[in-house]
C-alpha cells in the first residue's frame, strides 16, 4: 500500500534525524531515502542538496563523504 506524501516526509526526517544522532553529518536540504544501510554514520558526510538513493548500501569503514549538489541513484553498493 502507499503512505501519503505527509507520512514519507516525517519518515525522511526520522531518517535524517537518526542518522544525526548516531554522528553523521548532513548538509542543508540532504536526504536519504527508505532502506539505506550505512556501516558506520560517524564517518558518513554529505555536503548541501545531496540525495542519496533508495537501497543503497555503504560499507564505510573510514571516511565517506559527498560533495554538494548530487544525486546518486538507488541501489548503490
């Protein structure tokens, strides 16, 4: 079934706010979508209007950062 548009948007920032908690640090207007798996969000960076895809999974054992203004796709691996 499908959430309404308001129930993504508190997930994306439920998301984005767990992700703050837990040491990354997130540039202004950056998001990250459903399913991501992130190994270490103490070394995760991303700069300003970032999206980071659905399903994608990052084995960041040392530093990972994304510049601003990028996109990358679902399903990075």
């Amino acid at each position: 079934f499908l959430l309404p548009k308001k129930c993504l948007f508190v997930l994306d920032k439920l998301r984005i706010n767990s992700l703050k908690l837990q040491g990354a640090t997130l540039g202004n207007n950056s998001n990250v979508r459903n399913d991501v798996f992130i190994a270490f969000p103490k070394n995760f960076s991303l700069g300003d209007n970032v999206t980071l895809g659905p399903y994608s999974r990052i084995f960041n054992y040392s530093d990972f950062i994304v510049g601003d203004n990028t996109e990358i796709g679902p399903g990075l691996h």
